[in-house]
C-alpha cells in the first residue's frame, strides 16, 4: 500500500520515473521532522550564481552575484582521488593579491554581493592565505557590504585568528571522520583529531563556521561521516553542509562509485535527528541525473534546512509536504552564493510556491539568450 | 553543412536557435532531437543527462531531458511537441558524448511529433541556420567552439 508521501511523489509530474524506497519514506513521514513548524519546517531553495540554473519550477538570475574565487587559480597539491582539483577549475583565479583585489572589485562593480574565497591545498590541507589577509582585511574596509566566504581548510589557532582579523564572514571547512581516508583518499598525513582541532579554533571565533561533510567520500562509501557528525555535534557551529561526492571528477585508476540515494536519506535522518537546532543545509555538490532528484527528495522528506540547485519537482514536493517554501532564485538580491549566507541573511522571501511554479513553468518560453534561455557562467 | 564559430550547425537539421536545440525528422516519421555544439560548447563537458520516459508526452519547448554540466544544470526544450518514444540510453553513462558527437550518437531524444509541418515551420533550416547563429553567438558574445 502506497503512503500517502508516496502518493504525493507520484503526482509530481517532475519526480515521475525517480524511484525512491518505500521504506525509507515511510519512516520519514514517521519521523515527523518536517511537521510542527520549528526549524524543520521552513526550507529555502537557492540558486548560487557561480552555475547557471533552470528547472520548470525556479531560475537562477543573470547577474553574479556570489562569484567563487581561487588563489591558486586550478592548482591543487593534495590531488585528492574525489576531485582532481576540479572543483577549483570554473573559480575565477587570484593568484597574487593585488589580482584578489583588482577581481573582487571587477566583480563588485558587476553587482557582486559576496563572494567565495578558496583555493588548493598544500600537501598538509592547509590553503596559503597568508599573503592575502592584508587585502582580504583591505577589501572588507573599502566594501563593508561584501560578504566573505572562506574555504579554510586545516588550520591552528593563529591562522583562524588571522582569519577573523581579517573580516572574513563566513569560515567553511570539510570535517573528514576516517583516518583512512584522510590517508587514502586525501593522501594525507593528517589526523581525524587535527580536522577536530581545527572546527574547534575556528568555534572559538566570531566568524560564522560551517563545517561540511561530504557523504560517499570513501571512494563512493560511507565511512566516517558519522564520526564527523559527532565531530560536529561537539562543536556546534552555525550550520551543517551536506554535500554527495560526485564520482565523475575520480581519476579511472581510482573510481568512484555512486553513493547510494537510501544511504544519503538515512544519513540525513540521522543528521537532523543529532543536531537539533542547527540548520542543517544540502550543498550544490552531489550527483547529477536521477540520484539527484533521489537525494533531494529524502533531504526535503528529512527535515533539512535548504537545498542549493534544486532538482526540478523538488520545490513542489516541499509545498506539497506543508513546508514554509522560501525561494532565493527569482532575484539574485537574496541568494547568497554560499549556503549560509543564503540562510543568515533571508529573511529570505517567503512565497507562495504554487504562483511561483506556475510563473517559472509560463516564462520559461519568454526567456531568451544564452544556452536555452540560461546564462552560462563563464570559466 | 555550417561551420560557425568553430562549431559545426549542419544546415539539413531544423533549429530553434533561441533555445540552441535541433530536431531531424527521420525516414520513418519520427524526429531525433538534441542540442547544439553551441549550446554544448557553453555547457562544457556534459556530466548527466535525463531524458523524460518513454510513453510521455512533451509540448513544443518543454523539456524533453534535462542536462547538467559542471557550470549549467537545465532542460533541453523540444523543438517540436510529440510522444516520446525511444530514449539515448547510453548517455546515463556515458553524457559527454553530446559533446563530442551531439548531432549522432549525441542525440537524446526520439518522439513521435504531434504536428511537424505546423511546429517545424517555425524552426530555423537549410541555408538561413549559419546567418541565425552567427548572430546568436556574436550577440552572446560567444568566442567560438575550441
């Protein structure tokens, strides 16, 4: 017999042919996470501009916002087997300061609000900022409306320090709970204990912390990511970012395997169920095609806080579940290119879901220029 | 055949330019469809592709699949409304093939059109496709396929 979720599911015109666990569903609507208003019951979909975006329910916006900035433009020494330094491809480089500066007020003048701060790691996960506070501290005085986002990576107390110093908003690390995959997998010669000292220096400022936790990031398999639960749990930080490994930036001679969909859902149960109280966000990162849809669905069912990139039907399931749906997409103002900042700073729109699908869905055919109406982020 | 840009636009397949999609009718009736080396070239190399099921009906620029990149995630629009009848399976594995081959093996989608003459006689073709293009790209701004 079909739950009445399920029913729901399927009247989805968008999810027809995604084929979730009857099971798992079942113990989700069980759960109750999403029900009785409270934090689980608000959910916010955002579209972070550094990818363009269109679904038939929601559009990303023309203008970039949010951009993604790398100072070591593509390069990354730690060539870890999930990601090949790929991830750092499409970010706009900077690799000296005086470029940080001259792109971030490039991008400022184009109508950035924010941006995200990252780069690759030495062969100790540790980005090399240090010749670029000055000016991160520079263009937080001469743009105190820009926010900052910072991949930190591993670091100790003085370095989280500079960090705040120099007016950084937002510090985001990856919280690795498997020393064996720190070995394997990251190749390196770090320890679960050093990622916990680490969430633990950045705690102890006043920057915002959003620690991650990538899911499948043992060569497609669970490993530690409850241990970095725990991790996390210890630390209460300000959000958790979940994000899915995507095996097809994996070199062949390492594959990855695609995570399954249920495992994901059960991690998000558990996830939601151990931190209570913290928004608990799901990242742009996670596997394209059906399994996203998959993924997102259990996340939306769960009780999580907010999805980046939405897979199209997923606005509608939130609606239809009884969740208070905010949308970030429909102008690029409110969506912040980083979860949290998305979070922190909407006040968010709250909207009528149904008008704001019947809108998207009819304007879709309006819409004009770049790839089937979708402006492309250039690289 | 068109080469614009670097980017091949062969000029017997039928084009909505705006949307960057194609649409060839094949011997038996039906009509293949895709996007474009443009429309790929922008995308950059293609990660998944999700065609709509077999059996599902799909109106003239309505998403017939939905395609995601590393920088874009969206859908690819029918140039003609019809029934979809066969789907490219080997993209679920094998998705950059629409860059590399998008008008052969590249292909997404085959439907059975409800009303080619009508939906096709708005669709761009033969010697006025590489003009129509041209001019999309230079309006984008787009510097040319590699």
């Amino acid at each position: 017999m079909k739950t009445p979720w399920l029913e729901i599911i399927e009247s989805i015109e968008p999810l027809d042919g995604v084929d979730l666990d009857a099971a798992l569903v079942a113990e989700l609507a069980s759960r109750g996470a999403v029900s009785g208003g409270g934090i689980a019951g608000r959910i916010n979909f955002y579209t972070p501009t550094f990818k363009a975006y269109a679904t038939s329910e929601i559009a990303g916006c023309i203008k970039n916002a949010w951009p993604a900035v790398s100072i070591t433009g593509g390069a990354c020494k730690l060539g870890c087997d999930h990601c090949q330094a790929k991830i750092l491809e499409p970010m706009i480089p900077a690799r000296t300061p005086d470029e940080l500066w001259r792109v971030v007020s490039g991008e400022i003048a184009r109508g950035a609000q924010g941006m995200l701060l990252s780069g690759g790691s030495n062969h100790r996960n540790e980005v090399e900022y240090n010749a670029f506070y000055p000016t991160i501290r520079r263009i937080k005085d001469a743009f105190s409306e820009l926010r900052i986002a910072l991949h930190t990576a591993l670091v100790d107390r003085d370095i989280a320090l500079r960090m705040e110093e120099s007016g950084i908003d937002v510090a985001m690390m990856d919280v690795i709970g498997a020393q064996d995959t720190i070995s394997q997998v990251y190749h390196l010669k770090r320890s679960v204990a050093d990622f916990e000292r680490s969430l633990e220096c950045l705690a102890a400022t006043s920057m915002k912390v959003v620690p991650h936790i990538v899911l499948g990031l043992h060569y497609g398999r669970m490993l530690g990511e409850w241990n970095a639960l725990e991790i996390v749990a210890r630390h209460q930080p300000d959000a958790l970012v979940l994000v899915v490994v995507m095996p097809f930036y994996a070199h062949p001679a390492r594959p990855f395997v695609t995570p399954d969909a249920r495992v994901a859902g059960r991690f998000f149960i558990d996830a939601r169920e151990r931190l209570t109280g913290i928004p608990l966000l799901l990242g742009c990162a996670r596997p394209a095609g059906r399994i996203k849809s998959q993924i997102d669905a259990y996340a939306v069912m769960a009780g999580l806080n907010g999805i980046a990139h939405p897979a199209d039907g997923i606005v509608e399931l939130a609606a239809r579940l009884g969740r208070e749906v905010r949308v970030s997409a429909a102008c690029c103002s409110i969506a912040a290119g980083e979860e949290v900042l998305a979070l922190e700073s909407y006040s968010g729109m709250r909207v009528d879901p149904a008008r704001v699908i019947a809108r998207e869905r009819a304007s879709a055919r309006r819409r004009a220029g770049g790839l089937a109406g979708i402006p492309v982020v250039a690289s | 055949m068109a080469t614009v840009k670097g980017c091949n636009i062969p000029d017997d397949l039928y084009y909505n330019v705006e949307n960057n999609v194609w649409a060839r009718r094949e011997a038996d009736g039906t009509v293949t469809l895709g996007m474009t080396a443009y429309a790929a070239a922008l995308a950059g190399q293609i990660v998944s592709c999700t065609p709509k099921k077999v059996g599902r009906s799909v109106e003239q620029n309505k998403s017939a699949a939905t395609v995601e990149s590393g920088k874009w995630v969206g859908p690819v629009k029918a140039p003609v409304a019809g029934e979809v009848i066969a789907v490219n399976a080997a993209l679920a594995s094998t998705p950059a093939t629409i860059n590399a081959d998008p008008y052969g093996s590249g292909g997404m989608v085959r439907l059975k059109p409800a009303n080619w003459d009508a939906d096709s006689a708005g669709l761009v073709t033969g010697a006025a496709v590489a003009a129509a293009f041209e001019a999309k790209m230079n309006a984008e701004g787009f510097a040319g396929c590699a």
